[in-house]
C-alpha cells in the first residue's frame, strides 16, 4: 500500500566545504498513485512586511460589502446571506455552474494563530444550506479556501469559496475513480483500511469523528488531511464543530512558520458506498514583499507534487496540537 523509491545526489557544498548526498524520497498516493517528492532539507522560509497590501482597499470589509458583492440570481435573489460574521455571495470570477463566495469574518487580516472555529462553522454552515438547494441538480460540491497571495488570493480579507460544478476537476476525478475500484475489490472503503494499516499508524492524528491523517505523499508543505463517510450534506453540527476545530488546532501550527495556506473540501451530495467527504489543507511559501512561489515547472507544467519535510516529521510536531 505505501510504495516509495530513493533517489540520491551527491554534491560538492563550498559553504560548508564538504560533499553531502541529498536524498529525494519519490512517494506514490495510496489511493491515486499520485506521485510526491520529498526532499528532506529544510528550505529557507522568510516571514517579511506586506504593509501596502493590507492597505488596499478591500471589497469584503463591512461597509463595503453590501455595496460591491455580486448577487446570487438563481438561488440568493438580490440578497447576501448572513450568519454571525460570515456572508454568502456571488463569486464575480466565477469557476462552474456554481461559484460562490463566503467572507469569514469580520476582520480584514488575521495571523494564522488568530482564526476562529466559530467563523469557519458559520461560513460552511452557509455553503452547506446553498448546497441543500441545488442538490438535485449537482453530485460534488468543493470549498476551497486561498489565504494570502502566495495561496492564489487577490483579497487579503479572509474568504472561501464555493464551486459546485457539473464536472469533476481533474485529481477529484481520480479521487473519485479510484475510491470507486478501490471498494470494489477491497469491498470497504479506501479510508477505513488505510485507518487499520498498523504501518499508517504513526501518521495518524486522531480517530474521532473525522479520521486526521498526514497523507503517505503530501501534495504540499505539512499537508493535513481529514475524511468522514458521509456526503457533505449530512455532517451535523458536532461534526461540522469538529473540522472547524481542528483547522483552527492546524493554522496554530502552521503559524510559527507560514502565514499563508490552501485547503480545500471535496464532498459528494449523495450517499455512495465508496465516497463520503475529504479535507486537505497545505502550507505556501509565507507571504512577504518579495515572497518565493513554490509553485514552479515541476509542478505547474508536470503537475508533481512536493514538500520539504517527511511526513512522519509533520505527524510528529502536530500531534500536540489534536
Ligand atoms: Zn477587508
């Protein structure tokens, strides 16, 4: 279940004045055999100064929302939707058939430390309600979530969205494709038996009401993931609490090092045997004047996915946190 190869390189450091050999640990996905390298060396994270960029003005501050947010026609009307501090809204670059977006919280920028479970409950309560009234029309619905730029996000203020299309995004596909051949041999789901694997145990964070894992091959820095069998639609309350907690638990870990994050929830609308709802999450490169993209050749041309720590290592330093 847990395929892995080694790759090693030596090379001549005249800063230390030695050769080292550095290893790249090439992992294959479990599930999709979606490969991940690892390179095991820390890499040089700087946390600077984006004053300006908290200076702009900003579309989803509360007297300004109301004024600018683009309307919902089919479902919302001329309304946006409300609760506690968070509000659902059109999407004006929209991505599907359905393309929202919910504005957390009141406040226009937070340190990763800061978010509270509270706005990410009231903010997937609302998505989870618009998602209630399209369900006939729709079988997946995804919550993304792009905090800062180096996460892909042109507004500082934090928000998600939601996409609910009619066509599966690529690695959802093979999500969906291989949990569908994967309950058809193993007759259960690909999440309970990577739960039961003894060699997966150090890996996991917690068995509660959602499973807590580091993935086998991370798709980013100190990728965190969490599944419960149920469509999207039928978490309840205790549930929902628990995701929003446990995003909370990981951001505060996140914030000694990065300050900038994408997640993203990809749930099916209807019960399928073999398919119920997954969260991701992945640190960026921290945001600051000058920031570093981690996203280059390797992985925006060839689509391969890499971190710069073991996951054991991230199961690890995150297990005081759950
Ligand atoms: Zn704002």
């Amino acid at each position: 279940m847990f395929l892995k190869k080694v790759e090693k390189y030596r090379l001549f450091n005249p800063m230390e004045g030695k050769e080292e050999e550095v290893e790249v640990e090439i992992r294959f996905d479990p599930l999709t055999g979606k490969p991940s390298r690892i390179v095991k060396k820390p890499l040089p994270f700087t946390k600077g100064s984006f004053e300006e960029d908290l200076k702009k003005p900003c579309p989803f501050c509360e007297d300004v929302v109301e004024k600018v947010a683009a309307r919902d026609v089919e479902v919302l009307g001329k309304n946006l939707k409300r609760k506690g501090n968070s509000i659902l809204f059109a999407n004006i670059s929209p991505y599907a058939r359905y393309s929202l977006v919910i504005r957390i919280c009141k406040e226009h920028y937070l340190n990763l430390g800061e978010f509270k479970a509270e706005d990410f409950y009231n903010s997937f309560a609302l998505a989870v309600e618009y998602l209630k009234e399209i369900s006939e029309k729709i079988d997946y619905a995804t919550i993304t979530m792009n905090y800062l730029k180096p996460a892909g996000s042109s507004v500082v203020h934090p928000h998600i969205q939601l996409i609910a299309s009619e066509e599966l995004m690529d690695y959802q596909s093979r999500i969906i494709n291989s949990a569908r051949s994967f309950y058809k041999t193993h007759g259960k789901q690909f999440w309970e038996v990577l739960s039961e694997n003894k060699e997966f145990e150090d890996l996991i964070l917690s068995r509660s009401k959602w499973l807590w894992f580091v993935p086998f091959a991370p798709r980013g820095f100190d990728h965190v993931a969490a599944y419960i069998d149920k469509p999207i639609l039928e978490v309840n309350e205790e549930e929902l609490k628990e995701l929003c907690e446990g995003i909370v638990k990981i951001l505060k870990f996140y914030s000694s090092e990065y300050n900038s994050f994408n997640f993203g929830i990809f749930g099916s609308l209807k019960k399928t045997p073999y398919f119920g709802t997954l969260f991701d999450i992945v640190a960026r490169t921290p945001f600051d004047k000058y920031y570093w993209c981690d996203v280059f050749a390797i992985t925006k041309i060839y689509d391969e996915a890499y971190t710069n720590k073991a996951p054991e290592e991230t199961a690890k330093q995150l297990k005081g946190f759950f």
